[in-house]
C-alpha cells in the first residue's frame, strides 16, 4: 500500500553558492579554486552566474510562491573568510543573514551546507585538502557559522559531493592538474576532509543542540552488468569505495574492509593516526543527505560476457568518466534511456538507493540533488515548456513515495535546482531550475526570471504534499 508523504515533509529545491551568486569578487570575497580554474572557453564562466547575489529579494520571492518549505544553498567560505581563515568579511557575513532573514520572513526552513566545491584560493595554495592546516580551518569556518547562523538555521550539511571530488579528482575535486601519484594525494585529501567533517559534527552538537547535521554524498545504486559473479563482485566493491567508504567513515568512523583492501591493494592507504580514527567514531551525523541522479552499471574489468553487452563505458557514460576504473568497467546498461548530456534515468534505481542508505545506517534521510540538465528553449511570452523536467521529477517522486511506503525515513526531497544556474563544467546552457533566468553562455542579456511549467507543476506538487 502506498503511504502519504509524511506531514511536514521539508519539500525543497537546491543551489550552491558559485554556481548561483555570481559576485565572484565583490564586497570582499576571497578567490576559490573555482575562479581559479581554467573551464571551457565556449562556456559561461562562474563570475556573474545567475547574479543571485544581486536579485536576492527577487529570488526568495519566487521561492515563496513556489512554496518552498526548505531551501538548500550553500555558503561561499571564501565569502566568510577570503582568505580561508583568520579575518572574517562582514559584507559576506551579512549577505548570509540577509539570505536566512528573507526566508524566515517568507516561512522557508533554510538548509546550509558548510562547503560545496568551492575550497578558498588561499588555503589551496598552502595545499589545500592535502594541508592538515586547512582541517583546522574548516572548523574555525564551521563554528563561526553556527554561531553567526545557529539562532535560525537548524539543518546543516558538512561536505557536498565528497566522493565525487575524490572518485572525479581532477574533474571537480581540488587536485592540482598534472600530480604524481594522483590517487594516494586524493585519498589523504579524503581522510582529510572527514576530519573536518567530524570536528565541524562535534562542534555542532556542542554549540546547537538543537540543530541537525549531515553529510551530503552522491549516492548511487551500482548494478552488475550480468549475473556473472565476477561482475557481482565488481559492482560489490565499486559500491564499497564509491558510497559506504563515505557514510560508513561519517557515520561509524570505520573504514569498510572492501574499500580498505583496494586502498592497501593499490597502494592508496593515507596516514592516520589511532586518534584520528578515534575523532571519527567521535562524530556522528544525525540525518543523511543525498544527492541521486542515476545508478551506475559495472562488470569486471577482464569481463567478456560484459563486454558483450556493452563497451566498456568511459566514453558514454558520463556519470563514470573521470573515475578509476582499474578494478571495474563502466558499463552500458541497455535497459535504461539517456538524457541529452547522456547522463542515465533510472527512477528505480532512486527507491533501490534510498532503500540501500536507509538498511546499511537507519538514520533518516533527505534528498539533497536529484533533476534532469537540459536545454531548455524560452518560447514566446517568455515560456519554457519543461514537459521532459516533469516527467523526470514525476517519476522520481513516484520511486521515493514507494521507499517510504517500504519503511523509509524520509524527510524531505530538494530538487537540483531551485534556479537557473552554472553547470558545474558544461555551462549555463545545461538547466536544471524551475526558474528560467534570462542569459547565454556569453551574453549575459537582462537576467531576467521566468516561471517555467516545471515550477506550476512542483508548486501544485507542494501544496498537496506530493499527491500531484
Ligand atoms: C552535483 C553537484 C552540483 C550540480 C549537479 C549537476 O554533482 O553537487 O553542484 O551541478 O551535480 O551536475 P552538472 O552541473 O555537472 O550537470
């Protein structure tokens, strides 16, 4: 039987701070890695992005009336402290009050996470993750903003995406291109940032009772290409390393044996001490948050029968590029459709997800991402007919309202993304939002906000709690 969305489901919709702000370099903020960076020329850079900073009211507004109970966005760390730590910028600081107070004036729960991407310039050049000065500093960053932000916000997120900025290192991960030895360096960085992550959980706990704090992976269900056990095993351990090295370290402070003996195996083990684990087993998260937009297909490396089925995948699909394949093999699953950036959809694969998070930790669970990029065309009257987002999201809701029917805990569901923003490397052009905002790659044109049908369709969806 098909349960309800529960009462007081935080129905949400997401952004994180570079991709939205723009303001790149105003009122004080400090470069990041992602200004830093050199992206495809062809594509909008991250400087003005969907200049949120500076259509602040505007955009609250529209997600009043589309009737957000939550709103998940990030702080920019370099807007708090340029230089990563020490001085802090007031500028930046009240930006983010003015933020929590337009919400709270509009009824929206407002849900932080504490570092999306965009690490400071500053602690990059000292070696970034790889510094365990920068864990230090992460915890100075965090507990300012419990106690700048505490009094209102009550959900905070620590790390966005940790697995896919070391899985996708040189991608979207803070690894200086051209480092030797690149994987040992990402898996110290990893150790690293689960610090951070712990220290910035235990601060929490003790600054504000009554908040609630979590991580926020990518996570992903991974099938096995054939029923041939040797493709078991490879989808059996690239889910070892690809999501529970994540939550079992966040949530139990153990490293999982798989994971474990592929990182000693290969030569990745990082250095840690007894009372490093000791700090990890310390820092419990109180919620799960998710980010899901499709599961991943394996086989073994030396697998024929898989091979059959399909190439080895690092040139289609996408969710695998970048990634260490020497123990596994992207592969095609022909049972699932594309979207048009050839991202897979595969809304069973979101219950079988939330299912396999909820049994492996029994913590309640968010979804924090979850939508479908696309080029999306403004029509005349300034319409955009996202029928294509519907049906994705649609479809998506339907998988997550059958895992809560099987008995998962399942307390909100925040949409990839509220508005209109940068793709993280594929450009303005790639849309994710329910808000159209008026620019081109290049041309930055009036910036103007438009209500696509998407957002008719989530707000009926809200004011019904799901019953769409
Ligand atoms: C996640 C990130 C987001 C976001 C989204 C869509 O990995 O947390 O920042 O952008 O994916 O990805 P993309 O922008 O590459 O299409």
């Amino acid at each position: 039987q098909v349960k309800p969305f529960p009462n007081g489901f935080l129905w949400g919709a997401s952004t994180s701070a570079y991709q939205v702000e723009g303001a790149w370099n105003e009122e004080g903020k400090g470069p990041s890695v992602i200004d830093k960076a050199i992206f495809d020329a062809e594509l909008s850079d991250f400087k003005v992005t969907s200049d949120h900073y500076h259509h602040l009211e505007q955009d609250v507004a529209l997600f009043a009336e589309l009737g957000l109970k939550t709103y998940r966005f990030s702080i920019s760390w370099a807007r708090l402290f340029p230089q990563g730590s020490g001085e802090i910028n007031p500028k930046g600081a009240a930006f983010y009050q003015r933020l929590i107070d337009l919400l709270y004036a509009h009824n929206i729960e407002p849900l932080v996470t504490l570092y999306h991407f965009d690490l400071p310039w500053a602690l990059q050049e000292k070696g970034g993750w790889s510094n365990p000065e920068t864990v230090t500093a992460f915890e100075h960053y965090a507990r300012t903003a419990f106690e700048l932000y505490g009094d209102r916000v009550k959900y905070w997120l620590t790390i966005n995406e940790q697995n896919m900025m070391i899985l996708k290192g040189e991608v979207i991960g803070t690894l200086p291109p051209g480092t030797a030895d690149p994987q040992k360096v990402l898996y110290q960085q990893n150790h690293h940032m689960m610090l951070a992550q712990a220290k910035a959980m235990i601060a929490c706990h003790q600054l504000l009772p009554n908040a609630k704090i979590g991580p926020a992976p990518n996570i992903s269900s991974v099938y096995p290409a054939s029923a041939r056990p040797e493709d078991v095993l490879a989808a059996n351990n690239f889910s070892a390393i690809r999501n529970w090295l994540y939550l079992d370290l966040a949530c139990h402070g153990v490293y999982n044996a798989v994971a474990w003996s592929f990182m000693k195996e290969k030569g990745y083990l990082p250095c840690i001490t007894d009372e490093e684990m000791a700090l990890l087993r310390r820092g419990k998260p109180d919620f799960i948050a998710f980010n899901y937009y499709a599961s991943a297909t394996v086989g073994a490396d030396d697998s024929a029968q898989a091979r059959e089925q399909g190439e080895p995948s690092k040139a289609v699909d996408q969710q695998m590029a970048g990634i260490d394949t020497s123990v596994y093999a992207g592969m095609n699953n022909p049972y699932l459709k594309k979207n048009q950036f050839n991202w897979y959809i595969d809304p069973v694969g979101f219950r079988i997800t939330a299912r396999e998070i909820y049994e492996r930790y029994r913590l309640p669970l968010i979804v924090t991402e979850n939508g479908l990029g696309a080029f999306d065309q403004l029509e005349a009257g300034n319409k955009i007919y996202d029928d294509y987002r519907i049906m994705y999201l649609q479809k998506h809701l339907e998988q997550l309202q059958l895992a809560i029917s099987d008995g998962v805990e399942m307390f909100g569901y925040c949409p990839w993304s509220a508005i209109d923003l940068v793709s993280t490397h594929q450009g303005i052009g790639k849309r994710y939002g329910f808000i159209y905002v008026n620019r081109d790659e290049k041309d930055l044109k009036d910036l103007a906000r438009f209500k696509k049908k998407s957002f008719v369709w989530y707000q009926r969806v809200i004011s019904s709690n799901g019953a769409n």
